[in-house]
C-alpha cells in the first residue's frame, strides 16, 4: 500500500502517510515506550516495563485500530493496513538486533495470515525460517547440479482399460539427506520464487523422456504428460516463450503435454496469466484444472477457463466409497466435466471398491497407488512397452 500510495500520489505523499502513521502509533504509546521508524514503512515500537503480555497486546490492539482508521493523504482519503510481529524479551536475549530479527520474521508470519494480523514470536518460527533460508540456498545449488528430476505417476483409461498417460511428479535427490519428496520442496521453493525455475527443469525433463519413448514406440500415439505449473508461474511474461522452447528443444508434440493449475490459481487469474493461457491454447498444449473440489470456484470460472480436464480431489476419491456426500461431489464433478465437454481423472485411486464406483459414475480416468506409485523413469518406459505390446494392467482387466 505504501509503495502504490508513493507511485500513484507522489513521495511528498508517502512521506506525509509515514508522519501520520507515526503519530498515531505514539499516540497509543505510554511515555515510557519508544517508537522509531526502521525503513520504508517499517516500524519498531519498544514497550517496557510492563506486568502481564495482556498490557502489550492491548497496546497493539490499540496501535492496530489506530492504523486501519481512514487517512487524509493530498485531500484523499486512503484506508492502510498494518502487520505486527511481537517479539517478547527473555532472559537469553542479549542481542538487540536479534530481538528485532525475531520481530520481522513474527511480523512476515503475520502478513502471510492476511491483513490488520498480528503475531506472537516463538522459537520454532526461527527455526523454520533458519531451516528454509538453509533449504532455499540447497535448492539454489541443487537446480544447476541436476539433483532435481521427475518421476511418474500412470493415469489409466477406464474405459480402454490401459495406460493413458503420466503426472510427472518432481523428486530431489539431496547429497546428504537423500531422496526428497514435494512436500519438503514445494513450500520453500514457492515462498522464495525458486518454483518457477524448478517446475521448469521438470517441465523439461519429463518432456525429454516422454518424447524418447513416444519415438521409440511409434505405435503409441496418445499418450500424455501432465506437469504441475505453480501459481506464482502463471503470471510471468515469458512463461509461453519458455514453454514453447521447451517443446521445441526436446522435441515433444505439444498435443501429448498437458499443464496441470490447481483450482484455487485458476480463481487469481489475472490479465497477464489469461495471456499467457491463451498462449499456451494457441501452440495446441492442453490445460487440466487439478485439486477440483478444494478452491471455491465458481461454475461460470471453470466454464470460461479454457482447459480439456478436471483432476477430482483425491480428499473426494478417498472418502467415497464410505461417505454418501463425497460420492455425490465425485458424480457432480464427473458430470459437471463432461458437460463442458472436459475429459475426468478421478485422483488417488486406493482401492477396488473406488474404481468400479468411478467406472459405474463415467469418469473418464483414474490414477493412484491402486495402479501405481509415481516411479522412475525406466518403470515408466517399461509401462510404455506393455502398452506398446498391447497388454492391459491386471487392475483394469476384470473390472
Ligand atoms: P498433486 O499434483 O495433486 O499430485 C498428486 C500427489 O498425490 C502426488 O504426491 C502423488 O504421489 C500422490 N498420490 C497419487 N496417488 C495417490 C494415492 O492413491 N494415495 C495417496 N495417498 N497419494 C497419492 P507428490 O508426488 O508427493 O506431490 C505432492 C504435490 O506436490 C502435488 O500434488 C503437486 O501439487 C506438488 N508437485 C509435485 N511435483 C511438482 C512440480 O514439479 N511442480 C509443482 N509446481 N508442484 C509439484
Ligand atoms: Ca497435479
Ligand atoms: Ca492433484
């Protein structure tokens, strides 16, 4: 807010807000306690002496309901936000500049939990942000190493009963710690902006596989490649440029890839990632929604969203055949999918009892570790083969 405040209004402007918003918060303050501006908008308010942490809340409570009040900035009336992290000294805090550490990190805490938040700091906040910092900088050496690569998850066809296609799924394998699954990836790497690199090293590795075996086995036409593309890479203006080159350098044809963007970044579209969509339509890749079931989107969003498939959740699949209303939402989403002509992967496929519920439904595709686990590469080729050789997997055959 306070940078749009000195890009739209000028810096007298900004400057004006900073007085202000400095006012108020000493106005909350007793006497005793100091308030100094640390940069940009950036506020350190020191309380001492107090009795019982309640006394310090309250006098942020206070410094919060201050700040959000209306504010009259060049004869316009602007309405900011606050994020407060709260840092209480102890005993084995000498350093204040580690005080203030802890503040910020408490303070980014806050700001993630959304507007006018505040946050109490505690130990493990510093941890993790020490954990991820150490993450993040693996990460970083690890891209150019190639200790990051995709493993494959089958999607079958119910209704062909055989291997449709493959989620490539990115695996890390760390120097020291071994093998490393998303969840130990994914969040680091979307906080630091490292995602858009890394889901790009996936997006062309998997793509260099799928093209060696689709060549090596020409009778197979069809089969496709899912890659999970990240909210944050959605935006960049040059995500259809690296895609095409993608596509061009590992020669894959762009009708058997298919980019996978979860519901809920469907919903924080905005124009630069709508282009880049349309670009990406428009070199004849295919789009999937994934998670369906998980992000609130409303039925004229996935109508206008220009994508060929609906991933269902597998929190749906999971619960289906015991809960009555999770197999309604599996019917709704298979339905909802074919009538905008959308092809259906029903996500997380256990059990036998799911399949034949998704086959009975009309879902058009299953994938989950009933079939298989995502696995290397060589496993995969191997299931290209059979395909290939025109065996059908023992799951699908009796149902
Ligand atoms: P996702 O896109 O929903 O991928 C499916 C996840 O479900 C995979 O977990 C897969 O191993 C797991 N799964 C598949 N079948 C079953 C099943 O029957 N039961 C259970 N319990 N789990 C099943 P994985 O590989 O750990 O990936 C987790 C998530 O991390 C993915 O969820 C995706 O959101 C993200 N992810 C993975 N690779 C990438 C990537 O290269 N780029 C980005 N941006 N995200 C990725
Ligand atoms: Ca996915
Ligand atoms: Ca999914």
């Amino acid at each position: 807010m306070f940078k749009r405040i000195n890009d739209s209004l000028g810096h007298q402007a900004g400057d004006e807000l900073l007085i202000e918003v400095g006012k108020r918060i000493k106005h909350c303050l007793r006497s005793i306690d100091t308030v100094a501006r640390m940069g940009g908008d950036e506020f350190a308010v020191l309380i001492d002496d107090f009795t019982t942490p309640q006394q310090v809340i309250q006098i942020i409570r206070d410094i919060r309901n201050e700040i959000r009040k209306p504010v009259n900035i060049s004869s316009r009336e602007v309405v900011i936000s606050s994020s407060i992290g709260i840092v209480f000294k102890t005993a084995s805090d000498v350093h204040p500049e580690h005080i203030i550490r802890d503040a910020d990190i408490s303070m980014y805490k806050a700001k993630e939990q959304g507007v006018n938040k505040f946050k109490v700091f505690n130990k493990t906040m510093h941890e993790k942000a020490l954990q991820s910092l150490l993450i993040e900088t693996e990460i970083r050496q690890g891209i150019p190493e190639r200790e990051f690569f995709p493993y494959f998850q089958p999607v079958y066809s119910i209704q062909n009963r055989n291997l449709a296609g493959f989620e490539a799924l990115v695996r890390w394998n760390h120097p020291e710690r071994g093998f490393l699954t998303p969840d130990q990836i994914i969040p680091v790497a979307e906080e630091t902006g490292l995602i858009v690199e890394l889901d790009r090293v996936i997006l062309f590795e998997a793509c260099k596989f799928m093209a060696s075996w689709l060549k090596c086995y020409p009778n197979i036409e069809d089969l496709f490649l899912t890659a999970n593309l990240s909210p944050s890479q959605l935006s960049k203006p040059d995500l259809a440029e690296a895609i095409q080159t993608i596509v061009h350098e590992t020669g894959i044809s762009p009708t058997n890839l298919k980019l996978e963007i979860t519901e809920s970044a469907i919903m924080e579209r905005n124009a630069a990632s709508s282009l880049n969509l349309k670009k990406i339509g428009e070199m004849g890749i295919r789009l999937a929604v994934d998670d369906f079931g998980t992000g609130y989107s409303s039925l004229a969003q996935l109508q206008r969203f220009p994508a060929s498939t609906v991933k269902i959740d597998r929190s749906f699949v999971s619960r289906m055949a015991a809960d009555h209303e999770s197999l309604e939402i599996v019917r709704a989403v298979n339905a909802l999918g074919h009538s905008l002509s959308m092809d259906v992967i029903a996500e997380g496929v256990e059990t036998r009892q799911q399949l034949i519920l998704l086959k009975d439904i009309g879902c058009d595709y299953v994938q989950g570790y009933y079939f298989d686990k995502p696995q290397t590469k060589d496993d995969a080729k191997q299931l290209v083969q059979m395909r290939s050789d025109g065996f059908c997997p023992p799951g699908l055959t009796t149902i």
